[in-house]
C-alpha cells in the first residue's frame, strides 16, 4: 500500500485538523468544533477500515507505511498493526470521537482546548501504531505533554497541584522506560529502532538473561506508572478529579492502556525471561491495586475520586493478567482494556453531564438524580454493573479470562482479585443508591436530561459495550491473532529461568 495508507491516515488526520486550527480565528468556534469532529472522524474511519480488512489468518504487521528518517541509527517512521494494537486503536478512535464531541462543551479559549486535545489524541495513535521504538516513545511524550495545559487551564479544583503531581510521576516513568529503551538498542547490537527488526533477530538470539533480568523492571515500572501501578498510583484519581471531562474520558480510556500496551510489546514481547523472573512480583503487586484502591474508592464522597480509585482498582486486573504469561490471560487482559476503555469513559462523561449542572461532585450533595435525568440515570446503573462485572457486559468476559488464567497460575492472588469485584459492587451499588435514588433535593428540580444529539456519544459508548459482552468474538479472534507471536518466545523460556 503506497504512503499514506490506512494507518498513516489514522495518526495523521488529528495532526494536520490541530494544524488547521491554528488558522482559524479564535472568535469562529464553530469552525473549529467542525474541524476537530472531522478529523477525529476521519481517524475512526480508516481505524475501523483496517480493522475489518485486517487478514486474521495471515496475523502479523499489515498496512505498514515506512519512511525511512535517519537510518545511521535506524530511526524511521514506521507504522501498522497487528492483532493487539488493531483492536485498541478501534477503541482510541471511537473514544477520541465521543470525547472531541463531549468537548464542545467548553466555552473558554475553544481553539487553544482543541488543539492541544487533537495532539493528545495523535500522541496515543502515534504509540499504538509505531513500529519504531524511537517514535513510539517519541508519541508516548506527545500524548502526556498535553495533559499538562488541559489540566492546569481548563480544569477545576487543585488543578495546579494535580498538574504538577502528574508530571512529576509520568516523567519518572518517562526517564526510567527511556534508560531501559536505549539499553535494549544497544544490547541488539543491530544499531536499529525498529520494531519487526528487533523481534525477528530476538526470535534467533534472545538478549542476555542477565540485561533482562535488570531492564525488564524498568519497563515494567517506568510504562508501569501511567497504568497506576501500585505504589506509584496517587497522581492519578487527584488527575481525575481535576480534568475537564473529556480529557479524563481519554485519561481512564486510553492513556493508561498505553502503560500495558508497551509493557506487552516493549516487556514481555522482547524479555520474556526477564518478566519471568518479575512477574510473581507483579502479580502481587497487582492484588495491591485491586484490593487497597477498591477500599479507598469505598471511602470517597467525591464521585470523581470514586472513579478514580475504581480504575487504578481495574488495572490491578491489567496487572494480574499480564503476571500470568498465558495465552487465555493475556488475551482476557487485552479484552478487558478495549471494555474498561469504554467503561471508564461512559462513567466519567456522565459524571461530567451532572457535573456542569450542579457544580459539586459530592454524593452528599446529590440524591434523587434519577427521577430529574432518567437517560443519564440508567445509563450511570449499567456503567456500575459493568464496573462491578456483570455478564452481559465486556467487562465480564475480560475479567473471567483473566481470572480463569490467575487460578492456574496465581491462586492466592486470583482469590484475592475475586474479593475485589466484591468490593467493586458494594462501592458502585452505594454510589448509586446516594447519586441516583432516594429523595430529590429541592434545589435540583432544574436538571436537565441528556436530549437529541446530547445522547450519542452516550450511546455509542454503552453499545460497543453491550455489543462486545454479548458477542465477544468481534474482537477476540483479532487479539488472539496478535498475542500468538509473543507466546512463541514465551514458551522458550526454560522453567528454571
């Protein structure tokens, strides 16, 4: 396929829309609502393109666009998909198109909002998409950097503290994964970034257990930050707390999955004898999270905390399946990224729809919800449901393959994990019964219900929801098609290592 093909187009329209932006006059806000739209749509169009003409069969990287940019040390941009990024750049897409359309609720300095929002939304194509080391970690600083000024201008609360908090933890991440990158490049001896190149030598000589033994825990923990890894959680409710909402929908949606995304590919893809070693560790580590941010999350009044915590929860999940290093885990983890992806997002978009209205996230303050906005109501119930995993929604199907994997790898710790989806129901069921039911304060008879176009990206997020619990082989095949590769160099490693 000549350049730009599929993939090409898919990073490269939220680029070029945020450039165009810069043209139009700050006063013509309509204008630059339509070009952030169109190019987030363009995005979701080719995204999904290449995801239903994605050749499972055949696996391996498809519509590779490669330019070559410096190749004395083997930098070039390179970029396609395989199973796992093919189903996680769908859900960045459709995610980046309900957010730019929940953002044009902002009234305040529109055209500097979208275009750092459109840049944050290259940033996580550019990871997910990169076949270039280089360039994956170059996105993965494109898609943080933003975050900064969307927080610290249009956010709210202890935004100041909450910046700064965040950027602190995310840039030791960034150092500590950096260190480990450009060990790996050296370790090679190939004197190249990219990617395929670097798995096919490996395949035939793998590194050094001992570099692995060292380099993998910096990619564990260095991309380990952004996914909330336990002790290095607490930037990220407090960041919640303070975003607008539609950067916490691609906050809790997509950017922590970049964390799992690069540990699966950069970690367990290129040192699997390293997260041998480790991931007993991890998967402790990983009940952490589950157990104690489900706990936290119980105490919390402020709803956006309560999501907050109850994410950093869910990715104890993300960290358990990725510890097992089995086929049904590490599928059941992917899965349960595209879900919680969705989930996540539903539940902070709704928030904020309340949010605008009352100006308190306080469950204290609220009551009665229910009987003022019954769409954003019912749709607050199923999201808990899904939260809590239900069948019937894709969380469950995630979760119980993770879950499935843990039993007969972790059995402690899968004991554990169930005791959080306990503890997961009994804070979502009280933030319901205080947010939802019970008597309707008399200063919120001026709510207003979700109505006409205010719906779809409300819906769009439920659907993909129920769509993938109840049919959870639209995805599956795809992820499967991915992970095979990497369990060919998992299964090399001797049990003594």
């Amino acid at each position: 396929m000549s350049f730009p093909g599929y993939i090409s187009w898919v990073l490269l329209s939220p680029i070029l829309g945020a450039c165009l932006i810069f043209f139009v006059p700050k006063t013509n806000i309509g204008l630059i609502k339509k070009i952030g739209i169109a190019a987030v749509s363009i995005s979701l169009f080719f995204a999904a393109l290449a995801f239903i003409q994605y050749d499972r069969a055949l696996a391996g990287y498809q519509f590779v666009d490669k330019v070559e940019w410096v190749p004395s040390l083997g930098i070039s941009y390179h970029v396609g998909i395989d199973g796992i990024n093919a189903v996680l750049l769908l859900m960045t897409a459709i995610l980046s198109l309900t957010g730019i359309i929940v953002s044009c609720s902002v009234h305040d300095r529109v055209k500097e909002y979208f275009i750092f929002y459109l840049f944050l939304i290259a940033g996580c194509f550019g990871v997910l998409c990169s076949l270039n080391i280089f360039f994956l970690y170059f996105f993965y600083e494109t898609a943080v950097v933003p975050v900064f000024p969307l927080i610290g201008i249009w956010g709210s609360g202890n935004k100041e503290y909450a910046t700064m908090k965040l950027t602190l933890y995310l840039t030791l991440g960034a150092v500590l994964a950096l260190l480990a990158l450009l060990s790996l490049y050296f370790a090679t001896g190939l004197n190249t970034f990219d990617l395929p190149m670097i798995e096919q030598a490996l395949r035939a000589k793998p590194l050094p257990l001992e570099f692995q033994r060292w380099a993998f825990p910096l990619i564990m923990v260095g991309f380990g930050i952004i996914l909330t890894l336990w002790p290095f959680h607490t930037w990220s409710p407090m960041g919640y707390a303070a975003a607008p909402t539609s950067v916490s929908m691609l906050h809790a949606g997509v950017l922590k999955k970049l964390g799992a995304y690069a540990i699966i590919k950069l970690g367990i893809g290129l040192m699997p004898d390293g997260a041998a070693i480790w991931m007993p560790c991890v998967a402790w580590i990983a009940v952490i999270n589950i157990v104690y941010c489900g706990i936290v999350a119980f105490t919390q009044k402020d709803l956006k905390y309560i999501l907050g915590y109850s994410s950093c929860s869910h990715m104890g999940y993300i960290l358990l399946g990725l510890a097992c290093l089995t086929p049904i885990a590490l599928n059941g983890t992917i899965f349960f990224m595209f879900a919680h992806g969705f989930m996540a997002a539903l539940g902070f978009a709704l928030v904020g729809h309340i949010y605008h209205q009352t100006h308190t996230r306080m469950i204290d303050d609220w009551g009665g919800l229910g009987k003022k906005m019954p769409f954003i109501a019912t749709l607050f119930v199923m999201v808990s449901m899904a939260s809590a995993g239900l069948p019937g929604f894709a969380n469950f199907i995630g979760e119980m393959m993770i879950l499935l994997g843990a039993w007969d790898k972790y059995r402690p710790q899968a004991i554990f994990a169930i005791a959080g989806l306990v503890i997961t129901a009994g804070y979502m069921l009280k933030t319901v019964r205080g947010a939802i039911q019970g008597p309707l304060p008399a200063r919120w008879n001026s709510l207003k219900d979700a109505v006409g176009w205010q719906k779809f990206p409300y819906l769009v997020l439920i659907i993909v929801l129920l769509a993938v619990g109840f049919f959870p082989n639209l995805i599956l095949p795809t992820i499967a098609s991915g992970t095979k590769p990497i369990f060919e160099r998992v299964e090399r490693i001797p049990h003594d290592a």
